[in-house]
C-alpha cells in the first residue's frame, strides 16, 4: 500500500495574531497539534510535539511496532514539556493535543490525544475515527446532551486530557485501522472542526480535488465561518487518482519555525493560572484548554444540570406561550367568525346559520341561528341549489333580505278543482217534482 499525495496547511485565523497550531505532512507520517498555554506556551508546546514526531516518518516492520513507538515517543513528549517548564517557569501551563497516523503496509496506525480531529472519507462517507477527550463528549456519550447541543455547549473545549507540563503519564488513545486504496485522510484542529460542520466538510471532500485543493477549501469555509482560532489541515490519500508530487515533508504552523519559538519574558506569574479556557470565540492569545481537577468537574457536572433544567423550564415556558398565543388568536378569529352569516340547507328546510362555513378539522365555525319554515321542496331548481351551495350575507339583516326574497320566489302549487257532483236516476214510479199527477 502506498501513500498518494499530501498537502498540510495551517493559518493563525481572523482573531488570534500568532498560530500556536503546528502540522506535518511527511511520507508515512502525518501529524496535527492544536497548542495551548498563552501567546508562547501554545508555541512551543506544539512546535515541541511536531519535532519530536517527524523523527518517526520511517518505515516500520509492523503496524503493532508502529503503534507501540506513537505511544511511547507521545508519553515520552510530556516529559519534555515537564523538564521545559521547570527551565522556564513562564511557561507553566503549556500543553498540546496531538492526532498522528503512521502508514504501514495496509494500515493506519492512529494515535490521539485531545479534541483535534481525524476523520476518514470512504466511499462517499464522512466517518469521524478519533473521540474527542472534552467535558461535553463526556456529556454526549452519557446521554445528558445531544452531539448538535455539543456543538454549541459553553464548555466545549475544556479538555479531560491533553499533552502538557501537568501530567507525566498521559493516556493516549491509540488504535491500528486497516486502509485501502481510495481513501482519503483527514487530520484536522478544533479551528476547523469547531467551525465548520461535517455537511460543508463532505462537501469539499466530494469535489474529488488534490488533497491541497481540498484543504485550501476547508481553510476558506473556517474563514467564511469567522475563524476564531487557529486553523490546521493535514490531508493524505491512500494510492488513488493523486500521485505523489513530491517527497519532502510539509511542516506548517510553529513548528515551521526554522529559529524556534521566541518566548517572551513575563513580568510575574498570576497565583490563579490563567491558561484553563478555550472557548471557540475567545479573544485572541488568551490562554487556551484546561484539564481540570476532578472537584471542578464536579461543578460542571453540576452546572450543566442546572442549565438543563433551565433549559426544560424555558421551553416550558415558551410552549405555554405558544399555547396562549394561539388560544387567543382563536378566540379573537372564532369572535369574528360569528358576527357572519349565510344562508343554506338544514335537512329539507331552509336556515339562516351564523358564523362561515369553512371548518377546522373537527372543529366547525358555523351553526344553525333560524329556521325560516321555507321548504326546499318549495323552491325553484335554480333557487334550492343555491341554497344548498350557501349564500353568503354581510350580516343578519342581509341574511333576513335573501330569506325575505327566497320567501316570495317559493312556487305555490294551485288547489286542484273539486269534481262535479253527479244526478242519481229517478226511482220509476216516483213522481217527479212539479208532476201534479
């Protein structure tokens, strides 16, 4: 299995002034780090775990080798940080998250750390491989909230785990996919995946462009999304219709930095550390991430369900609006309803009903108001099917007049003449009258 073409990106975004993102693209190795830890920890952080990983683009005897040596040189890469900040104590609360994959043989060997993302896009699916390691994932995989309110959570990228100077031994979640020709990689930070929807992200993948097309896209709808931070692309496709342009490795981002990061000196360290949030839309070179402590966790936990319940009561609240809006909306249209009337058939007779004779489901807005005596069967062909289509009146009085003249157009059948009486015979023998006999 070989590795078609390549292409890595990294920009500082529409907000923040310096890009504490670092990325690599190399012939089996392919990483993305999303720094953290204020304008230079972030930095150094990233360009630290980048440089360190690069050394690992080679050729190994098996993916579990592979696996094993991610595993390693990543845990390993936290010492580093450690041993950094006890150099420079400005530097405290620096950490990184880190996605890697090495390619060996027919396989994909995946190593995560983080909420930066790797995806994989096969037979026209989008899939995404790595879990996040956020507060708000830990929420959607116990079911509190959904992955869309996640997206929107206001404590979506505090981090449960992350590359950093806190913790020696971090757990590193790493995994051997198989691959195959066809396939196209996606390794990506949360300046990408915070911003753009997987819908937009298929959307470019779709178009079937070389992957430093495809990324240049990506790159334009996180900026067309306002970009809040930095923004780091590294895309590979296994064989397919991309050959392989070129065989040197693509760093971007810190890392890139052939002078390594500049860190500047700072007046006194704050007794509250700084470097705990990251939010998508936060100033630019705030601090950024924060693994927090399990009594915090707590509190989240807790807000959360304070926040739901606020949620429920909201809704509640809007629903019981809704209800009385619509209640009165019918009462006013039902009010204005009866003050209308037509006249049509009840049965065999006509009758003056009030209200329209349209209906609401099952809701019906007319009834019978008067029942003029006036029979159908009295009426003209042309007359009784008019009132058995209803005839519409502009009010009581109207009504009354189109009665009044359906009254005086009822056909009044003449009396039939009585038969002619009959004269019995005359009985013979009895005399006659004015016979004298």
């Amino acid at each position: 299995m070989f590795v078609g073409s390549s292409a890595a990106i990294s920009h500082t975004g529409k907000v923040r002034s310096n890009n504490q993102d670092s990325g690599y693209a190399g012939s089996n190795l392919f990483v993305v780090a999303d720094g953290m830890g204020g304008h230079a920890g972030g930095d150094v952080a990233s360009s630290v775990a980048v440089n360190t990983l690069q050394e690992l683009d080679h050729v190994y005897p098996s993916p579990e080798d592979a696996e094993v040596t991610l595993r390693e040189t990543i845990a390993a890469t936290a010492g580093d940080l450690i041993q950094l900040v006890a150099r420079r104590p400005e530097l405290a609360g620096l950490g990184t998250t880190v996605s890697a994959i090495a390619m060996v043989d027919q396989y994909a060997v995946i190593a995560h750390i983080g909420d930066s993302r790797i995806y994989l896009w096969r037979d026209d699916a989008l899939t995404q491989i790595t879990t996040d390691h956020t507060f708000v994932q830990r929420l959607v995989d116990s079911g509190r909230i959904t992955p869309e309110e996640a997206r929107f959570h206001p404590r979506r990228s505090v981090l449960m785990r992350v590359l950093g100077d806190m913790d020696p031994d971090p757990e590193i979640d790493t995994f051997i996919m198989p691959t195959q020709p066809g396939d196209r990689w996606l390794l990506c930070s949360d300046g990408l995946s915070g911003v753009v929807d997987e819908a937009h992200i298929q959307k470019a993948l779709r178009l079937g462009l070389p992957p430093g097309r495809t990324a240049d896209i990506l790159l334009k709808y996180a900026l067309d999304g306002g970009a809040p931070d930095n923004v780091t692309i590294v895309m590979v496709d296994v064989g397919g219709q991309h050959p392989l342009v070129s065989g040197t490795a693509t760093i971007v981002g810190s890392a890139s930095n052939p002078q390594g990061v500049k860190v500047p000196a700072v007046a006194a360290r704050p007794l509250i550390s700084t470097s705990w949030l990251h939010p998508n839309r936060q100033a630019a070179n705030e601090p950024t991430h924060f693994e927090p402590e399990p009594e915090y966790l707590e509190e989240l936990i807790e807000e959360d369900r304070r926040r739901a319940r606020r949620r429920r009561i909201s809704l509640v609240a809007v629903l019981v609006l809704i209800a009385a809006l619509i209640a009165a909306g019918f009462a006013v249209f039902y009010s204005w309803t009866q003050t209308r009337y037509y006249v049509g058939a009840d049965d065999d007779s006509v009758v003056i009903f009030q209200g329209i004779q349209q209906s609401l489901g099952p809701i019906t807005l007319s009834s019978p108001y008067e029942d003029t005596d006036i029979l159908l069967a009295d009426l003209s062909p042309y007359q009784r099917a008019r009132v058995e289509f209803t005839m519409n009146a502009r009010s009581f009085a109207d009504a009354e007049a189109i009665v009044e003249r359906l009254r005086d157009s009822v056909v009044v059948p003449e009396p039939e003449p009585s038969p002619l009486p009959t004269q019995s015979p005359t009985p013979s023998g009895s005399p006659t009258p004015g016979d004298d006999g």
